[in-house]
C-alpha cells in the first residue's frame, strides 16, 4: 500500500500508515493520557521493534518492503536517516544494514545529528529544520559524490529529517537522493 510523499528528494514513498486509528482511554495514575492504538502491520512491526526491541521484526519489515518495492539497483547507496535518540539497536539502521544484503547495494552510514533533542516535542516546521539544520552533519562527502542515494527513514511525519537530510545529501554532491519510510503519521 505504497503512499507517494513530496519534498525536496527526486522520488519518495511510505510503505503504510502508521496508525489506523486511536481511542483516548482517560489518564493514567500520573496525569498521562492512555490511548487504544490500532496500527497497520507495518506500524506495529515498526513500533515493537523501536519501542520493545523485538529484533526480529526487521526480517519481516524488509520483506513486505521486498514484496512492495522494486528497482533497488538503480541506488549506489542506501542511507540510514539519523536517529534522535540512542539506543541499543538503531531500527532504522537494523532496517537498511539487512535489505542492503538483500539487495546487494551497499549501506553507507554518512549522517549522523550530533544533538539528540527530540523534534516530537515541537510543532513548528521552521523550528524542526532550524534544529535540524544545525545538528545534522555528514561524516564523508567524497563518499556521496555523484550518487543515486536511497535515504530510509522508519517514521514519516512532517518530512523534517528527511528534508534537511536530502538537502544536505544533495548539497554536498549526491546525483540525487529518494526517499522511503515504514510508515506514516499522516492518513
């Protein structure tokens, strides 16, 4: 269930939304807010595997990707977007390291953010890139140069990382970057 989404990249996609739907439940004993989610399979593959670590999702996740998508080798690279947040077991780096081998198209780990507050917590698109522009960094343009790149990110919601990491990407010499994410918070 390919959904097309638009930016600054040649070509981008998600695989699936992320939620379908979602119940508020009231709160819990400290004030928080609970909610009933429903995800698309994709959604929870993603979600169970970035929030509880269940590694052997990333199989699953890149074969629905194998069965969705074509034409991996007209990419030189796949590229991993930066995480915000340190964990473990990066999702999205699990994610692209085991469909580059599937694929036979190298992963190049080239961005990285070297702040890791977390874009969530705002709600300004100016301000997403602004932090974005100013913490996001790549690590070997030589690399890039003249490159077809395919930027993977696990969650697409306002289109700020990926944005600001085509731009960079593209700034610095790739031939051109597309774009693929999990899923989607946009319905």
């Amino acid at each position: 269930m390919a959904i097309e989404i638009f930016g600054n990249w040649k070509k981008g996609f998600v695989f699936d939304i992320h939620i379908r739907s979602s119940t508020c439940l009231g709160n819990d004993e400290y004030g928080h807010l609970i909610f009933d989610n429903s995800r698309s399979p994709m959604g929870e593959l993603v979600f169970q595997l970035k929030y509880r670590n269940k590694i052997e999702n990333v199989d699953l996740i890149v074969e629905l990707l194998l069965n969705e998508f074509s034409g991996w080798d007209s990419f030189d690279y796949i590229v991993p977007a930066p995480f915000s947040m340190n964990r473990i077991n990066q999702p999205v780096n699990l994610i692209v390291a085991n469909l580059a081998n599937r694929v036979n198209v190298p992963m190049l780990t080239v961005l990285e953010k070297e702040s890791t507050e977390q874009l969530k917590n705002y709600t300004s698109e100016i301000k997403k890139r602004e932090i974005l522009l100013n913490s996001i960094k790549l690590k070997n343009k030589e690399a890039i140069s003249k490159k077809n790149i395919l930027l993977i990110d696990d969650l697409f919601d306002s289109g700020a990382t990926l944005n600001v990491s085509t731009k960079i990407l593209l700034d610095n010499g790739a031939s051109s970057v597309c774009v693929l994410a999990m899923t989607t918070t946009k319905g």
